[in-house]
C-alpha cells in the first residue's frame, strides 16, 4: 500500500515495514537544510514582491515626484527617491522582477539544450559525439561577454527577449558535457540495451531512459544556472549593454547608484543587497537539492 509519503511492505518474519517513498525522502532531506529552506523562502518572497510589490506602491518606477527629489526613505517612498524624483523602492520592484525573470528563462532554455545536446552526444558515440564536442570546445573558448558587448548593438532598444537568446547561447556548454558523460554510463546499462535491442526509436530512449535517470543533475544544474544567468545579466546592464532605459533591472540600478553609494546610499543599496540575496537564495537551494539527491554527501548521511 502507498499513500504517497510511506509505502507498506511485510517483512519476512511477518512484520509491517513502512518506508518513505523517494519523493518523501528527498522532500525531508532538503527540509532538513536550513540554509536551502532559507533559501527557499527568500526566493519565494523576492518573486511574491517583485510581481506585487507595484502594486503595493503608491509610484510607478517611470513616475517622477518632483516634490521629493532625491530624498531618503519615508513613509510614502519606503527606499527614497532619485535625482529626478522617482520611486526607488518601484524601481527596485521592476528591476527585481526583470532580473529574475531573465535569470529564470536563461536557465530554464540552457538546461534543456544542455540536456538534449550531451545526451545525444554521449549515446550515440562516434563521429556524432566527437562533431557536437568539437562544437562545445569552440564555444567554450570564446569570450562570451565580449561576444555579448559586440552584438548588443544589434538587440539594444529591442525586445529584452534578445538578451535571454544571447545569454543561452553560452550557458549550456558545461552542463552539456556532465550530461554527456552520465549518458555514456547510462547507455551500457541492461535497460538501455534491452530498449535498444527491442527496436525502441533512439528519441524514446533518451526520453524515457536517459533522461530520468539524469534528473537529479539536471535540477540541480537549472538551478545553479538561474544564479549564473541573473549574475551575467546584471553585468551586461551594468557596463550598458542589457536591459534598456526607460525599462531597468538591478544591473542599471546598481550602475546608476554605484557613483552615489557613499553620499546617498538607498540609490545604491536596495538593488545591489536584491542581488546579493537572489544569487546567494538560489546557490543555497542548488546545494540543498544536491544533498538531497546525493545519498553519498556527508549533509544526506545526518538526515
């Protein structure tokens, strides 16, 4: 019997044995991490704020006060103003929501083209394997943010949807090659060999064979790229090469700021602790759920 946390088994010596199912298992390790459940929450909160934190707000992040010019936080600007009067606490909001829903996609297209590239690479072998790895190499070695910088003045002042194409194209290539070599395992495994001999179409097998089995790090890997995408696009909007004005993320933020930080630290402050707790929530839940995963980790072993 299953009720979906513990199955019930008989022993041999007649006794009812109760075992947690995977998921449970998995759910009770993560939740016994508290840096990943921190991490968890704090994640949580930033995206319930970033979508209804403007609503909240009695400003616009375009809108100007020009009765309170660049003043500190108050009760009617909670994170002050700017130079022209604008919300910096509306500003932050949408700079947050931009960032994350950048870092988000970026992750979520990389890791799926990372796991449908190595996995192919790593189970059909030969001359397929050695083209799409030449491949990763060469992308491997090119400097992606100059790359970034030098085709931005083609995707500046147009949709921001550019600049996540352009941040997929070079966050896939490590992950790929873990994909890769846990597939060169997988395909000399018995049930990959009985698909195979039993006539199973190449794409089934690596959907249905493969790719569970390589889950885990798959999860883990979106994760940990969602840090590494938010990271990357604020610094392309920082150096002026991301987002655009009249639209902001934490990287134009952080840029705008940077040159007040000491005399008017609230123009400077929210966005840039924003991305310090948005990059360390996201590192905090990889690790939760590689522990989680990992029954050989020395976290797992105490849970």
């Amino acid at each position: 019997m299953s009720d979906g946390t513990l199955t019930t088994s008989v022993g041999t010596d007649g006794l009812v044995i109760d075992r947690l199912t995977r998921g449970a298992l998995l759910r009770r390790r993560f939740l016994r991490n508290k840096l990943a459940v921190f991490g968890l929450c704090v994640i949580a909160i930033m995206f319930f704020m970033a979508f209804v934190g403007p609503y909240l707000a009695s400003w616009n992040y375009y809108q100007s006060d020009f009765d309170n010019l660049l003043t500190a936080p108050s009760r009617e600007h909670w994170f002050g103003t700017t130079q022209i009067g604008v919300d910096v606490f509306a500003q932050t909001m949408r700079g947050l929501q931009k960032s994350l829903i950048i870092g988000l996609l970026v992750a979520i297209f990389s890791t799926t083209l990372s796991a449908f590239i190595g996995s192919v690479a790593g189970y059909l072998g030969g001359r397929t394997d050695r083209s799409i790895m030449w491949a990763v190499d060469v992308l491997l070695v090119i400097p992606s943010l100059l790359v970034l910088v030098i085709l931005s003045r083609y995707y500046q002042g147009k949709s921001w949807l550019l600049l996540v194409v352009g941040l997929t194209i070079f966050d896939w290539m490590i992950t790929s090659r873990v994909v890769r070599g846990l597939a060169m395992s997988l395909r000399e495994r018995d049930f990959v060999r009985a698909a195979r001999y039993m006539g199973v179409p190449t794409h089934k097998i690596i959907a249905r064979h493969l790719l569970p089995n390589m889950a885990s790090i798959i999860i883990i890997a979106a994760t940990l790229n969602v840090g590494g995408a938010i990271l990357g696009e604020t610094g392309l909007s920082y150096l002026g090469f991301g987002v655009q004005a009249p639209d902001v993320s934490l990287g134009t933020l952080i840029a705008e700021g940077t040159g007040a930080a000491l005399t008017y630290p609230w123009l400077f402050m929210f966005a840039g602790i924003s991305l310090v707790l948005a990059v360390l929530s996201v590192s905090f839940i990889g690790d939760g759920l590689r522990d989680a995963f990992d029954p050989g980790s020395a976290k797992s072993k105490k849970l």
